[in-house]
C-alpha cells in the first residue's frame, strides 16, 4: 500500500528535472546553471546553435555526460552516479542517438529484444512478439533478419526508437535523431516521432527541425552558450521570440532555407 | 640421404611436434581466458580494476618467457614444492603450460583491447542506454565485435604461441621439439644443418594455415558498419 502511494506521489510530479546542472569541459562552461522540468506526456524541443550546449543537456539526463554539480532526477529518483541503480534507471529513459548506433554484429530482431531479455528478464518468445509489434508500429517489421548495416539510415534510425520502446520507458530522450539522414529519410523518421508524440509519450527533443517543434512541441527550449535563454510554446517563440540570440538565430534560419 | 632419413625412425619427430602442439593447444585456452579477464580489467569503468589489468600485463609482457618458464620448474616446484599433479613428467608439462599461458595472456589481453579500440563508442553507449550494465554490455555488445576485430592480433599471439612453446625446453619439458632437435644434435652431429632444417620447416608447416585461417576468418567475420 505504502508503495503504491510513493508510486503514485512520483508520477505526478515531473518526470525529468534538472535542478542548477554545471558542467564544464576546460573552461569552457557548456552548461551553465541549468533549471528543467519535463512533465508526463509533455514534448519537449530543445533548439539552439551549435555548441550551445544542448545536445550534451540531452545525454546528462542518462549520465552518459556527467555533471559537475547540481541535480538530476528521473521519475523523482536522483540519478545515480554508477552501478546497477544507474542501470536500472536508464532502462526507464529511451534513448535515441544522432548516428543510430544499432548493435552492428546483432539482426535487427535482437536488436530490440536484447533490452527487454538481458535487462527485463522477458522470454525470447514474449520478447520477439514484442519486437514485431514495435517494428510493425515503425514500419520495418519486414527487415527484422537483416543486419543493421543492411538497412537505410532512415529505417535504421526507426529501428532505434523501436528499440528504445520496448524498454516501455518513461522518457524519451531524442539526441539530434535525423541529423545523420539523407533529407529525403528525415520524414519518415519525424512522422514516427510525431505518431509517439501523440500518443502521449514525454519526449525531449534536441533538433534543428523547425518543422517538427512547430507540429509536434509543447514547449521549446532555447539554449545558448549553455544557458536556458527562453522558453516559450512553439508557437509564441517562433513568432514573437524574445530575446535577441533567438532573433538572430531564427533571422538566420529564414534567410538560410 | 638414408643417412638423414634414418633419424626419423630413430627419433620420433612428429611426436615432438605434437608435444607442442599440446602445449600450444592448452596455454592458448589458458591465455584466452585469462587474457580476457585482463581486457574486461583493463577497460572497467573501476580505476583500480584497470590498474591491476595495468600492472599484470607491464609486468609480465616485459618480462623474458624463459624467466617465467624457468621460475615455473625452479621456483614454484624445486624450492616451493608447487605441484600441478601427474607424474614427474606430467608436472613439467603443465607448469610449462601455465607459464605458457600466463607469458600470453599479458598479449591476448592487448589484442583484444585493440579489438575494443574497433567498436565505436556508440555501441558502449546504446547499450548503457537501455539498461545494461558493464558486464552484460561486455558480454553482448563489446566483446564480440572486439573478438571480430582482433582476430588477425589474437593470430598473431597464437603464431608466437607456437613457436615460444619450444621454450618449454628450459622447463624440462624433454620431449617437445627443440629438446629432441638438441638431443639428435649431440648424437648426430655429421647431419646437424639437416637437423636444423626439419625443425624449422616442421615449425613452417604448422604455423602458414594459422596465419592463413585467421585472414580467412577476419574478412569473413567482419563487422559490416
């Protein structure tokens, strides 16, 4: 009963938040007093220059960059530094890299079921099912035999977010997901996150699709120089932006495309 | 000519031969083991893990293989009593083994490191993403891909495995190869540069399809990135 109601008392506060986060890398200061909080089912944006610090933000959050101080929680745990608890709570957040990283020796069958067996302890047959579910759900059930490097970049990123979910976590972390992409790939792999979007998964978003934070975004997050400079809907920050670094960066934007 | 051929039926070459063969055959399994232990030490996210990999392999890498074969007999047996079991003989051979493999493993374990250098850092990285800690992420997602990567290292230590096994020699390990070479020597000394000769293009023999199955085996087991 007492578990219960913790369970409940931490779903209802936010699901990621980050509490006067530093780091440096020399004396470069990438992020500089950082204060987020992503609720459930909120999509996230985090747009900014190159540099500015946010696609290392986005990886904080699973400690694959560490901080210098400041804190991190998840689902109200503070992340841990090392160990089998940082394990346990990175099999929570879903994770989704800019240059996919599928496991290049396994098929992309094992690919999605590796978490979910070695991590969740499922049964190869329970986690095979799984699998095809969420390949059907991302469109690559019929290349589930192949290798990774078999496949397009597009349907190898899509693989990634299959693999992501079938962790059932409750974040999505997406570190500049179609960066690496052909533009012609680049849709299918954001009407996929849009679909996500939708169904009410919380998302955190690192891109430079503006197309996808105007769509998708219920909150966008400028960050320069590894500040938090403004945050604002997608709508309100695209069209009355406040600042003068998200001036120029979107007056660069517009004068680019 | 029936002068050379003579010393086959007077010596049994081939059975030296497969002497270290299975003297090979046991240290390679040791040093693959313990050199894998070595590298999982040597790339742990403990620091102290990592100096102890560290320590093993600068130590033993840098020291002669006849000193650790000789220490084995000497030290460990003659003044320590160290037994591996078997009779007289037997004992011989597997201290000779182990020296063998614990001399190798300081090599297997920097082969296989340079097999790790070969996975992007990426894959470490998906596989801590969804929940996988050291050893598991090793097991599934480093180690064979860094396996694949180090074949043509790893062949490279089995090929000198090969050929350091006659150093069990100086481990009173009398049958092997170069025990026997020595001892036609002493008695055959009107044929020596024939002598010689076998023994080298004996060793020629077993060593060209060890480095021609690993060439083999790293095209064909190559990651596809």
């Amino acid at each position: 009963m007492k578990s219960d109601q913790q369970a409940q008392a931490s779903s209802d506060g936010p699901i990621v938040e980050l509490t006067g986060v530093n780091k440096h890398y020399g004396a470069l200061h990438v992020l500089n007093d950082i204060n987020l909080q992503v609720t459930k089912g909120e999509v996230v944006v985090i747009l900014g220059p190159s540099g500015s610090g946010k696609s290392t933000l986005c990886r904080a959050i699973n400690r694959l960059e560490t901080i210098d101080d400041g804190k991190i929680s998840i689902d109200g745990k503070i992340l841990p530094e090392e160990g089998k608890a940082l394990a346990t709570l990175r099999a929570d957040v879903g994770m989704v890299f800019q240059s996919f990283n599928l496991f290049a020796h396994k098929s992309i069958l094992e690919n999605v079921t590796l978490g979910p067996i070695k991590v969740k302890g499922l049964k190869k047959a329970a986690a095979d099912k799984l699998a095809m579910q969420l390949l059907e759900r991302v469109g690559v059930a019929n290349q589930a035999g192949k290798l990774p490097a078999q496949l397009s970049g597009g349907q190898q990123q899509r693989v990634a977010i299959a693999r992501a979910l079938a962790m059932r976590p409750k974040v999505m972390l997406f570190d500049e997901p179609t960066s690496a992409l052909d533009p012609e790939m680049i849709n299918e792999v954001l009407d996929t996150m849009v679909g996500l979007a939708k169904e009410g998964m919380t998302m955190l978003v690192v891109t430079h699709e503006m197309g996808f934070a105007r769509k998708a975004a219920d909150r966008v997050i400028f960050m320069a120089d590894g500040q938090i400079v403004e945050q604002a809907t997608p709508h309100e920050f695209f069209t009355n932006p406040q600042s003068d670094r998200a001036k120029d960066f979107l007056g660069k934007l517009i004068t680019n495309h | 000519m029936d002068n050379y051929l003579s010393i086959f039926t007077e010596y049994d070459v081939p059975g030296a031969f497969w002497v270290n063969i299975q003297l090979t055959f046991w240290a390679a399994l040791g040093a693959l083991l313990l050199g894998t232990v070595l590298a999982l030490l040597r790339i742990s996210p403990v620091a102290s893990f990592r100096a102890i990999g560290a320590s093993y392999v600068n130590l033993i890498r840098n020291t002669p293989l006849t000193i650790i074969i000789l220490f084995g007999v000497l030290a460990l047996y003659g003044q320590l009593g160290f037994n591996l079991g078997g009779d007289f003989q037997g004992n011989f051979f597997r201290l000779a083994v182990m020296g063998l493999a614990l001399y190798h493993a300081a090599f297997v374990c920097e082969a296989i490191r340079s097999g790790v250098n070969t996975v992007p850092l990426g894959q470490a990285e998906a596989a801590r993403a969804i929940g996988l800690s050291f050893l598991p992420a090793a097991r599934e997602v480093i180690l064979p891909q860094a396996f694949r990567g180090a074949i043509v290292p790893l062949g490279n230590t089995l090929i000198a495995l090969i050929k350091n096994s006659t150093v069990a020699a100086v481990g009173s390990v009398a049958t092997e190869a170069s025990s026997t070479m020595k001892t036609m020597i002493e008695f055959r000394a009107d044929i020596v540069i024939p002598i010689f000769l076998t023994f080298a293009v004996g060793f020629v023999i077993i060593v060209i399809p060890v480095g021609l199955l690993t060439t083999w085996l790293s095209k064909k087991l190559a990651v596809a990135r």
